[in-house]
C-alpha cells in the first residue's frame, strides 16, 4: 500500500506551528502497518497544493492524505481546489449544514454565514464527522485516478488542520476506512514497551543480544529516544506475527523489568494516576526548581482529582520555611538543594496536606547557580510516605526545560516504582 501525506499550511513553513501531522499521521499509519512513501509540505496558496496534488496522484499511490485548509476562512482553499483539479461539483450537503448548526448552537453560538462553506461537499466524497469543530473531512473514491498514467485507482483523504479534530476523525473514519479499502497483504501486529530510567543505548544493550533469534523470524525492533524516555517497538509481519511479538514482548519485559512503565500511548503521569486511583491513595507536591511542571502533568490526566491534592511551588528559602516547615537550620547548615531539604520539603507537604504520598523537588537547573560539590544540574527528589522518607540524588546537566522534564519524570517515575 503506498501512501502520501500533504501537510498544507503557511505557518508550517514559516515556523510558526510544528508540523506535528507529519508525525502523528505516520506513526498512527505505521503502528498499523502502513508504510508512508512521500511527504510533502506547501502554503496554503492555489497553485502549490495544486501542484503537490497533481504531482502526489501522478505517482499512482493508494491513498494520499490532506491535511488542513478546510475551515471557513479566504486561506482555507483546500476543498475548493480539490473538487477544481477533479472536475466535481461542490454541493451544499444539508446534513453536514445542519450539523454545523447544532455545533454552534451546543455552544450557545449562532453559526456565521461563513461557515456554510464547510458544508460543501465535492461530488460522490464521503462525509467524515468533525466530533471536536465544524469542517469535516472529506474521503474521495478516485476510480481510476485521472492523473495515474497506469489509470490505478487511489483514494484522496481530505483531513481539517487543528490537531484535535485531526486526531479523532483519523482514529474513528480513516482508520476503518483503510481497513476496508486498501487491507494489508500480510498480518500486522505491532507493540510499544515504554520504559524510563535508562539511555537508548543502555536499553538497546540489556535486549539485542537475546532478541536476536526472534529478529531472526521477522521480528523488527525500533528504539525512539525522547526527554527522558525511551520506546521499545516490537513489530512483525505475517502468520506468525502474533506470535513472534509476544514472544519479542515477554522477553523485553523479563529483560527490562521495572523500568518499563506503559504499553503503546500510556504517559508516565496517566500509569501513575491509574496506580494511585487503584490503591486508594493521594499525593501531594512540593516542586522548587521544577516550577510546578510535575503538578502539570499529573492535572492534564483525567480523573487526577481523585488523587492529586496539591501542588506547592515553593521557590523561595522563605516558601519553603514559611509553608512546608523546612528548618532554617537545615537551609544554613546544608542548603536549599540538600537531601535534608529534600526530605523537609516531602514531610512538610504530606504532613500539611495530609496525603499519604508527597513528592519534593529540589536543585539546580542553573546556567549559574552551581558548586564544587553540587555542579548545576545537581537535583535532589523525596519522597515521603507512612513508612519514611526516601531522598534521590540526581544529576540531571541539560538546558533548563529538559532539565524541568527530566527532573519531573524522575519524581513521578520514584513514586510509581514505590507504588508496584
Ligand atoms: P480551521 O477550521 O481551524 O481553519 P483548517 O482545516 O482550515 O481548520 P488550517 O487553517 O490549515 O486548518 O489549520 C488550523 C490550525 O491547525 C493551524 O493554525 C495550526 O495551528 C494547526 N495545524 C494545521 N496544520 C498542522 C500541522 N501539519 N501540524 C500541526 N498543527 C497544524
Ligand atoms: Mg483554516
């Protein structure tokens, strides 16, 4: 199955927004076993994502995906264009008319006569529901493709911009859809492992060598690195491919132990969340040099509430006196980023919010800041509970948001591993 994504935006090229679809799209696409051949990026002008398309359906490909320019506004072109190039008709679809209506109408809005344009449909397309926003996609049958030399036959799928109406639509219409049009010759199954505490090198090195066997019956093994993680990735193609991952799986898994914390899309926040909703527990936070991101995490899981209790940033030596009830004595004697500090801080914050976990933060995210014997990047984490307090000494030496993130992902990964 050959694929193509054009990605349309001016902002995209300009800088302004990060062309996240690119991304998203195709390691969605991957995970199901489709292999993008060609990515394209143009501004939302005529004559580029004319040529992009004519240029992408030229190509023969199954199925080329559009991303963005479907809204109500004079840069928003794509539809339009699109039922130009193919020769079909715009047709107002009153069903998609009277959709739009109850989207503004749920939000107490009367719909702009704009937005009549988003319910213009190019002849014989198919109506993708917008769930999150007005303009919904669009799924064109191209039987055959007129700008196939070789006559195929293709699909042109026509998605909106904004990321969360992209996501969904794409996860509940697109991906059925290819299922049923362009099927996979061969199984698929494809697994994620996602692990923290360890370099991608120092992962690689604990599961190659034992893999090795399993790579050699089709198993293929992928290793993303992001801040503070990395992502094992078990794929396979045909019969056996259940098999082989499972296998692949259960032997990462033994090799890897606790440091793996989620399968597939499970953040490190929402594994924590699930873990204290289950045990019936709460946390409380006292963040100095983290600023608050670890609350942040915690609060963008939903169902935190039931958990969470609090977030202190407690930035100054007085905030960390004055609320948490750290000793004066403890801020002269060993400073602020000490693990007596560190220990101060949990205590304070679980003995005030009377939470049975509290998580503390504190270090140097520096450029200045730093010493001989606590260099910048020097972090101390506690955690405090009814059974004691357990104080982590970390060396976290990156700029100042990896460092924020790194920093909170070693507090939350503390507190989930005492929580196994
Ligand atoms: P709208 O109805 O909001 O105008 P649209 O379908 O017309 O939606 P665009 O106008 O092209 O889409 O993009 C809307 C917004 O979506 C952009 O300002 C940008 O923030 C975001 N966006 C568009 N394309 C991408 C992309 N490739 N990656 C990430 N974000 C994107
Ligand atoms: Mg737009």
């Amino acid at each position: 199955v050959n694929i193509e994504i054009i990605n349309t935006g001016s902002e995209l090229l300009l800088g302004r927004v990060l062309n996240t679809h690119q991304q998203w799209l195709c390691r969605r696409l991957a995970d199901l076993g489709y292999r993008v051949n060609r990515q394209t990026c143009v501004a939302d002008n005529g004559p580029s994502i004319e040529t992009a398309v004519r240029e992408s359906l030229g190509r023969s490909p199954d199925l080329v995906i559009t991303t963005g320019g479907l809204g109500p506004t004079s840069d928003d072109i794509t539809r339009e264009l699109i039922a130009r190039i193919l020769g079909r008709k715009l047709i107002l679809d009153q069903r998609v008319k009277s959709q739009i209506d109850s989207y503004f109408l749920a939000r107490q809005r009367v719909a702009p006569p704009k937005s009549e344009v988003q319910a213009m449909v190019p002849e014989g397309a198919l109506v993708l529901p917008n769930a999150n926003g007005t303009a919904p996609g669009l799924a064109i049958e191209l039987n055959p493709n007129p700008f196939s030399p070789e006559q195929k036959n293709a699909c042109l799928v026509l998605l909106p911009g904004p990321p969360r109406e992209l996501h969904p639509m794409f996860l509940d219409t697109v991906v059925p859809l290819l299922r049923r049009q362009l099927p996979l010759q061969q199984a698929f199954v494809c697994r994620t492992l996602r692990t923290t505490g360890l370099g991608e090198s120092l992962v690689e090195n604990k599961i190659a060598a034992p893999l090795d066997s399993l790579v050699k019956a089709g198993l293929e093994i992928g290793y993303c690195a992001r801040i503070g993680e990395v992502d094992v990735r078990l794929a396979a193609r045909g019969a056996n491919a259940a098999e082989i991952v499972k296998q692949g799986e259960d032997l990462v898994a033994a090799l890897l132990g606790e440091i793996i914390y989620g399968r597939e899309d499970e953040t490190l926040e929402a594994v924590l969340v699930r873990q204290l909703t289950e045990q019936g527990k709460t946390v409380a936070l006292a963040e100095s040099c983290t600023g608050g991101i670890t609350a942040n995490r915690l609060t963008a899981v939903p169902g935190a509430s039931a958990v969470f209790a609090a977030g202190l940033v407690t930035y100054s030596n007085e905030a960390k006196k004055s609320i948490l009830g750290v000793k004066q004595k403890t801020l002269t004697a060993k400073g602020a980023v000490s693990e007596e500090t560190a220990r101060e801080m949990a205590e304070g914050a679980r003995k005030t919010l009377e939470t049975d976990y509290a998580l503390s933060i504190t270090g140097i995210a520096g450029p200045s800041g730093g010493s001989a014997a606590k260099p910048v990047g020097t972090v101390f984490i506690g955690l405090a509970s009814k059974e004691g307090t357990t104080v982590q000494r970390q060396f976290n030496n990156f700029d100042r948001e990896t460092f924020k993130y790194v920093t909170s992902q070693q507090a939350l990964n503390l507190l989930r591993l005492a929580l196994v």
